[in-house]
C-alpha cells in the first residue's frame, strides 16, 4: 500500500503549483469553496479531515462534506475556504497552509465550488458550528488510497445513469459532492506517492 509521507507532501505541494486549476465561468451559480483538510496525525502520518452536516440543513443536510460554504462579497475564493474551515469546525486560519487549487466543480443543487487543499501542520481543537456541524472525523490518507476504494454506483439523475465514487471508512460513506472532490484530489495523491 502505498503511504502518504512528508516527502509525497513534498511532491504534491510541487504538482499543485504547476498545474493551474481549471476555472468555469459560470455566472448562474452560486460560488463556493471548500477546504480539503490534510491534518497531520500524532504519529506524524497525514489524514483528511471531514465533517458529517447537520440534519436541519435546507441543503445537503446528513451529508458528509468538507468544510465549506458560499463565498461573501468581495471576498476571495481562498480566503472564503479558509474563513468557512474556521467558523463551520473552528480550525483556525493562521493554522492553515494553502498547498494549491483544484478544479472547479458544478453541483446538481446551483453551486459552483471551489476546493482548496490545505495542511494542517499541528493539532486542532474543533469547535463545531453545532447548527451546521454534528461530527467530525479524520481519514488516514492511506485508507482512502486503498484498493477497495472508491467503489463506483451508477446512480440515474435525469433519466441518464452517472458514476459516483463512493469511499468507505468505518461506518462512514463519503459520496456526492464530496466523493467527487475527494477522487479529483485522490488521483494528485496519486501522482505524488
């Protein structure tokens, strides 16, 4: 199996630097970001950080997500991924280390998002926003790279069939939106392990 080591950081820090994101231009949706959380873990491995969202939602209610949320005016893509990192799971933004952009993503619900990836270099206390968040939890990098990962589902979404990642850990299922993001960010792991 393959491992996730400061020096496979290293490469992925140098992949997303020279690999510029693909932008949509896509006025008719609402911009949003999130931020893909590489924490690292006391044994000095890497994890990712997710967050399962509160079942009052209007929006994605239940799901498990990054964290993340619509960008305010005026206000940078970046900045908005970082700023929602910090008031959905209290991660704080001096802690937080932009490694690079990925590509942009249209989601089914009118969303134009923007991931980040992020390094989270040392500890965090979480703080949920207990109004949106109900749970986090940390993935091993080497978990989600594992073979039996992703399982793909042919789900039909207006009368068409479409392919969905689903990654399983514990008793989580990370999916959707989520799942999407996580293959995308996944297949740069992969070049840098």
């Amino acid at each position: 199996m393959p491992t996730f080591d400061d020096a496979a950081l290293t490469r992925l820090r140098a992949h997303l630097a020279a690999r510029p994101a693909v932008e949509i231009e896509a006025p008719q949706y609402k911009r949003a970001c999130v931020l893909i959380p590489l924490v690292r873990r006391n044994d000095g491995g890497w994890s990712i950080l997710f967050q399962r969202r509160s079942d009052q939602l209007q929006a994605h209610s239940g799901q498990i997500a990054f964290p993340g949320g619509g960008v305010e005016p005026e206000e940078s893509l970046s900045d908005a991924a970082v700023r929602e990192a910090y008031e959905e799971v209290g991660i704080p933004p001096e802690r937080v280390e932009l490694i690079g952009r990925l590509d942009d993503v249209i989601t089914n619900s009118g969303f134009l998002v923007a991931p980040f990836a992020g390094v989270i270099h040392q500890r965090v206390d979480y703080v949920l926003q207990e109004s949106e968040v109900v749970e986090v939890f940390e993935v091993p990098i080497e978990r989600l790279l594992d073979v039996a990962n992703p399982e793909v589902r042919y789900v039909p979404f207006r009368n068409r069939r479409y392919p969905v990642y689903y990654y399983h850990h514990e008793a989580y299922e990370i999916w959707g939106l989520t799942g999407r993001m996580l293959k995308a960010f996944l297949d740069l792991v992969w070049v840098a392990v």
